[in-house]
C-alpha cells in the first residue's frame, strides 16, 4: 500500500514535467516547421494538454481496468471546468473574445452529447470507438482549415507572445519532446499501477480512483498553464487550453480506450458524471458566450464552479465512506 501510494505520488509528478516539456517542445518544434501560431493554440497546446490523460487511459484499458479509463478522461473534463477555471477565474476574471473559442464551445456541447448517447446502453465498444474517432479526425479538419485561414483571431496573438517568450532551437525542441514523451509513458504506466493497486487495497472501484486522484493529476498540466496564462493576461489561452483539453479528452480519450478494450459503463456514470460534465459545459458555453455583455467568467462565478467541484467530491467521497 505505501509502495502504491508513492508510485501515485512520483507519477503525478513526473507525469506534469513529462506533460510540460512535451507540449513546449512539441509547439517550439511547430513553430520552426512554419506552422501558424493559431493552429498551434488550437492543436498543439490545447489537445496536447491532454497527452497524460490519453496515455493514462490506454494504459488502464490494456490493463483492464476500464473504470479507471472512462473515470479518468470524464473526471478530467470536470475537473477542468470546475476547478481549474474556477481558480483562474479567482486569480484573474477570464475574458473571452476569441471567435475560434466562441465556435469550439458549441461543438463540445455536441461532443458531450454525443458521448451521453454512446453510455446509455451501459457499454462502450469498438463502434463507439469508431465514432468518437472519426469525429476527431474531423474536428482536426476543421481546426486546421480554421487556423490556417484566420490567423489573427486574439488567440494567435497570445499563443505568438507565448512562444516568444520562451524560445527554442530547433535541436533543443525534438530532444525535449522525445524525453517528454518517453517520461510521460513511464510515469503514467507508474501512475496506474499504483492508483489500481490502492484501488484495491481499499476496496474503492477504479472509477471513483479515476475520477479523483488520476483525473486530478492528469488534469495539473492544464492547470499550471491555465493559471499562467491568467495572470499574464492571456484569457484566450487560459480557457482554449480547457477546451481543447475536453473535447480531446471525450473523443481521443474514450475512443482509443474503447477501441483497445471495450468499456463497461456503470449506471453512475450517465446519472451522475456525465450529467454534471453536461451541466458544466452548458454553464461554460453561457459564460463564454456572455448574454448579456462580453463574455467572461468572473470572480463570483469561479468561486461557484469550485463549490461545485468540492461539493461533487465529497459526494464521491461520502459513497465511498457509507
């Protein structure tokens, strides 16, 4: 139990340096292939925050542990809205004003649909998989056609001010995406041995395991880059990376999960996990959108979106202790 316990805790802190270095090289690497700063927002940094949940997941598949996959990319996109906008949101009001991100939160509302239909019948196969795939694959159409042909849309311009201030040779930028890739693979296979292991020790299922500790774990990349982001004035970039983060968490998840070894869906997870990712992607798109003014998540709403995410939680803690 105690040897689980640190492989969870070295896990998680592997897995957010492996993540970090990742997508910095990864979107150095980019930039030196000419790529445009807005289609670097949109695919590197905001999917390529979600490279410790994808690994995680398919992990836990092979392994099978199929709770601990689904809990981990739902549990993810909770903890992403919930905690780590609300805390951007505290630290510094979120403005909204790109137009890509605009159009991107209607589309995860569908997305997230999309994925309530696929768990109603309490299983996630290879056609479901099949599905949220070729979904992405269009997604990233779309997302390249849109960056490539607006790139002076306000989150280019903060994704450009961001590589800037950080730059990066060419040679520097493939080494630290290849060691990033390689830790990150390592830490995560260390990571889903130790949280299935105390798990079981505990007698907890490896969904709740997944939609707490891992969840929260794999979702620390897009915290440190939202909270960053925030305070330097790049709201764009703080809330596309959360975007970004949830739709690649729904569709490249769940999909090569499903796809490695088809899913069982506890009941729970329609009636209570994907109804509050529903809620809050709703609460988002509103909040973004702005009904009645720019829009923008403020203060009080931030501190909301975390009693949400405390009281949420606590249910989930409570059902384990009862």
């Amino acid at each position: 139990m105690t040897m689980a316990a640190l492989a969870i805790l070295a896990g998680l802190v592997l897995l957010v340096w492996s993540a970090d270095k990742f997508v910095e090289g990864a979107a150095a690497t980019a930039k030196h292939m000419g790529m445009p700063a807005l289609l670097i927002g949109i695919v590197i940094i905001g999917f390529g925050t979600s490279a410790p949940e994808m690994v995680v997941s398919a992990l836990a598949a092979s392994d099978g542990n199929p709770g601990l996959a689904l809990g981990n990319a739902y549990g993810s996109n909770i903890t992403n809205i919930a905690l780590i906008l609300g805390v951007t949101a505290l630290i510094a009001p979120i403005a909204v004003q790109s137009q890509i991100i605009r159009k991107e939160l209607p589309i995860l509302l569908v997305v997230t649909l999309l994925a309530g239909w696929q768990l109603y019948d309490g299983n996630l196969g290879r056609m479901d998989a099949a599905i949220l795939l070729t979904v992405l694959l269009g997604l990233m159409g779309w997302s390249i056609r849109e960056g490539l042909s607006q790139r002076q849309d306000a989150l280019a311009g903060e994704v450009e001010e961001e590589l800037n201030s950080h730059p990066m040779s060419l040679k520097t930028a493939l080494i630290w995406l290849f060691i990033g890739l390689v830790v990150l693979v390592i830490s995560s296979r260390i990571l889903v041995w130790g949280a299935v292991t105390v798990a079981q020790s505990m007698g907890v299922s490896d969904l709740i395991i997944g939609l707490t500790i891992v969840a929260i774990g794999t979702s620390l990349p897009e915290l440190a880059s939202s909270v960053v982001a925030a305070r330097k004035g790049e709201h764009d970039l703080a809330i596309g990376n959360v975007i970004g983060s949830n739709l690649f968490n729904t569709l490249a998840v769940v999909g090569i999960a499903a796809g490695i070894h088809p899913l069982a869906v506890e009941s729970d997870v329609l009636t209570r996990d994907w109804a509050l990712m529903l809620a809050l992607t709703i609460g988002l798109l509103l909040m973004a959108i702005g009904l009645k003014g720019p829009g923008r998540i403020t203060r009080p709403e931030g501190l909301a979106l975390i009693a949400v995410y405390l009281g949420y939680t606590g249910y989930l803690g409570y059902g384990v202790l009862s």
